[in-house]
C-alpha cells in the first residue's frame, strides 16, 4: 500500500524515515525534495502493512510535530 507522510521535521533525515517505517515491511521511499536537494517535509512510500502504518502513526508526535499519514492518492507512476 502506497501512504502519504507529511509534517515531518525538515531535518529528519531519509535514514530515519527509512528506519521509522521498516517495521511496517518498507519496499520503496520516496522522500520529495525542493530543486536544491532540501527535503520539503513530506514523502510517498510503498509499505506492505500500510493499513497498520496510517492506524499508528497518523498524528503521531515527532519531534514536536504531529506526522500526517494517509493512504496515497494515485497520480501516475512516480519512478521518474
């Protein structure tokens, strides 16, 4: 199940991302950045126990923020 993160720190970094959702089976991450490589505090990723993720971890605190998780609403292939 592809899930919308937001609201994350801007300073937490893809390694912690990849970390905080492993146990949820991550497949595939992709954290969005701006043209100058800074990451814009939301990300799309591949889990395979989306369900319990967005459950879990919706409104969740991290580091004073409360993280945004939702299913993905598809819009094409975003491989490119």
């Amino acid at each position: 199940m592809r899930i919308f993160i937001g609201n994350f720190p801007f300073d937490f970094s893809e390694d912690e991302l990849k970390d905080f959702l492993a146990p949820y089976g991550l497949q595939r991450l992709n954290m969005v950045r701006d043209r100058n490589g800074i990451p814009r505090g939301f990300a799309f990723a591949d889990l395979e126990d989306g369900a319990a993720a967005v459950s879990t971890l919706d409104d969740q605190p991290v580091n004073g923020r409360g993280l945004r998780v939702c299913p993905a609403i598809d819009r094409g292939d975003w491989d490119s």
